[in-house]
C-alpha cells in the first residue's frame, strides 16, 4: 500500500480540522441531510460527510453505516479514500477502484466493499482540506456529469455548514474573551465596607451576553457602583459593554448624581453607530461612608430592582422603576436614597438571576428574597456565592442567560 500523503499530516491543515470541533461529536441532521440526499438521487448505498486528522478519517455522517458509536464511525487514514483527495486537494472519481493504480491497493476494498468511490473536497476559506464529501458503490459504474454536479453541490453545502460553525464560534470566543477583560479583575477594597461580585457566563460558550458590573472610587470617602444589562449578544454585545462601562466612568467625574450619570450615558448610546436598536438596563450608586453609616443613592434605569437585606434578616427592595438607557431621549431615571447600618447589605443582580428557568417557570425574585431573609449571617462572598448556587440547583443545567450579582456590605467600625 502507498505511503499516506504529506498533505494530511500538514500542521495548518490539522489546526483547521481541530477547530471545527466536530471530530468524535455525535451525528447532526444537517450533516446526515445531505448525505442522505447524495445517497438517494446518486442512488448509492453509502454516502459520508468525513473529517481526517492526522490517523483516521472520522464519519462525521454516514448514511448506510449501522455504527452508532463514536469509535465505531470512522476508519484509518491510511484505509481510507479520503487520503487522496487531501493529497491533490482535487475530487477523486473512480468508476471501478481495482483498476485503478491509485486506489487500487486500499485495504478499504475488502473490509468495505468498495467498488465505486467519487469524493469532493471538504475545503475552508483558506483552502485547508478538512475531509471530504462522498458518495460509496459497492459494484463498478459510471458516474455522470449530472451525479458530480449534484455531489459537488452538496459538498460545498456541508463545507458552507462547517465554515458557519467555526465563524460562529470564533466570534463567541472573541466577545467571550472581550466581555471577560471588560469585568474588574478584583473589586477595590474599601476600609468599612465588604465587596463581592459574582459573573457566570450563560450555557456551555453558546452566546456572548452583555452583563458587566463595576466599582470605582469617586472621592476621598465616595465610591460608584455600577452594573448593566445589554440587550443582545456576541460581539456587538461586548462592544456596548465596553462602550458603557468607559462612558459611565467618564461621566461620572462630571457628576455624582445617578440620574445625570445615566442621562450621560443614553446620550452616548443614542449616538453610537453600531447596532441600531441597541439599548441596556442599568443601576448607577453612589456610596458615601460616614462614621457607623453608609449612604446610598441609587439610580435605576429599567433594571430589576436592588435588595437591601438588613442585619435581622429583613429584606427590603429599592430601585424599581426607570427606563432603560440608549432607546428614547431624557429616559426616566428612578432615584432612591437609603442607608446602610453595619451588617446591612446591597444587592444587585442582573435578571439572569431571578430568570433563571426550569420547566418554564422562573426563579423569581420572591424566591431570592427569601434565600436572602433566610442567611442574615453571610458576608458579601457567601452572599454572591449562595445566589449562584441557588440559580445553579433551580435550573438543574446550564443557565440560560449570563448572570451577574455584585453585593455590598456595611461592617462595624474597626
């Protein structure tokens, strides 16, 4: 048997099949639609939609095959017919394999039964050969100018599949690792107070969203808070975070006000010209310390309102109401004003929390208030950490949207 060629063990070729992620992943309709087709109008027993690494070419689909099992849908390189169409980045069409000096020697023949073989291509936008797209006989023919034209057809569909997948989940992975760098690595520490933030992307890297929370000092015993809510997802959802989170930093040292911060802000975003439509939820505080106290002015702009759970366990909601910023002018801001006694805690969140689902049915935020009524004694960690988890054990699966909570905490003097 011929040596397997160079071309398969070719490092810019195997980078492009490891990204596709698709090597040793289950079946898919959209691939076994194809091969399907192939096999029907070709009118062929087998029909295989294959990706090859360096050792074996993997079935991704293959109609006629009664393999189930991962290990059991794929054969090695060097058995397989793929091998040459990477080598000449060309079709293969062969009427009759045993004939020809090309395939003649592959072992294929006997553990298959393959007598006709015709494959196109599987190629990425750079040329990479990822496999190919293939149609199998197990008796010599003909192939016609009609069947490759329908095979060629076909294979550029199942290619245009592979190349939205991979775009997809670069772009994922670009705004994930953007969102990610926009999100303080560390809260600040401030003397009398205890911070905690908490973010949990949604899914397993489905989508990017647009939480993103921050903290940051204004004067010498003034802090802000902020956390938002951007409507949309992917990469355009990352750029408005950032947008958002640098423009509030920039208007907060016009003012301290939640309202002018946030009217600021709308102003910014009505005038971006990206995604038209694009809008966001957000609550702006500002954080005044003063001996035993802690005041907080807090600013809501359409998002879920803020708990304050006191020391004894009683949990109060602030912030409700305003609407959300970058979709009309001079949106209405709802301003509240409330103080923090030691042991007293603010708690912000983004709807991921009390949306989370479960057959339908949301978390809630009544349910949140009673976790909070119901741990009076946890700080600022155990508080983000038991509200995670509470969303975590509610959904029983990855969370459908990104969540993120941020708390604040009055301690006792000294």
């Amino acid at each position: 048997m011929a040596d397997v060629p160079v071309e398969v063990f070719d490092p810019a070729r195997l980078a492009a099949v490891r990204a596709t992620r698709l090597l040793d992943t289950g079946a898919e309709e959209p691939f076994d639609r194809l091969a399907r087709l192939a096999a029907s109008v070709l009118d062929t027993p087998f029909a295989f939609v294959t990706i090859v690494d360096e050792r074996r070419s993997f079935w991704k689909s293959c109609i006629g095959v009664g393999a189930t099992e991962v290990a059991d849908r794929q054969n090695l390189v060097e058995e397989s017919f793929c091998q040459y169409v990477i080598g000449s980045r060309r079709p293969l069409v062969v009427g009759d394999v045993t004939d020809d000096p090309t395939t003649r020697e592959n072992p294929s023949i006997q553990s298959m039964g393959v007598r006709a073989w015709a494959g196109f291509p599987l190629q990425t936008g750079r040329g990479e050969v990822l496999g190919t797209f293939c149609v199998v006989d197990t008796k010599p023919r003909t192939w016609t100018e009609q069947d490759l034209s329908v095979l060629e057809t076909l294979a550029h569909a199942a290619a245009g599949e592979i190349t939205l997948r991979v775009t997809a989940e670069q772009a994922t992975e670009f705004a994930r690792t953007l969102q990610e760098s926009l999100l303080p690595p560390d809260l600040p520490h401030v003397p009398g107070l205890a911070t905690a933030a908490r973010h949990v992307p949604a899914g397993e890297g489905v989508g990017v969203l647009g939480d993103f929370y921050d903290m940051f000092q204004a004067a010498r015993r003034r802090w802000h808070l902020v956390i938002g809510d951007v409507c949309g997802h992917g990469v355009e959802a990352a750029k408005i975070t950032a947008l958002a989170r640098w423009a509030i930093r920039a208007a907060a040292t016009q003012s301290s006000r939640p309202d002018r911060v946030l009217s600021m802000l709308n102003e910014v975003l009505l005038r971006h010209d990206g995604d038209a439509g694009t809008f966001l939820t957000a609550q702006f505080v500002t954080v005044r310390l003063r001996p035993g106290a802690v005041d907080i002015v807090l600013g809501g702009a359409g998002h879920p309102p803020a708990f304050i759970r006191r020391a004894d366990g009683t949990v109060d909601l602030i912030g409700m109401g305003g609407q959300p910023i970058g979709m009309i002018e001079a949106p209405d801001v709802a301003t509240t004003r409330t103080v923090l006694h030691p042991g007293d805690a603010l708690v912000l969140y983004t709807d991921g929390l009390v949306e989370a689902r479960r057959n339908g049915a949301f978390l809630s935020g009544e349910r949140v208030r009673d976790a909070l009524s119901a741990a009076p004694g946890l700080d600022a960690d155990e508080t983000a950490d038991m509200l995670v988890r509470l969303a975590r054990d509610f959904t029983g699966a990855p969370l459908a949207d990104d969540l993120a909570v941020l708390v604040l905490q009055a301690l006792p003097p000294g």
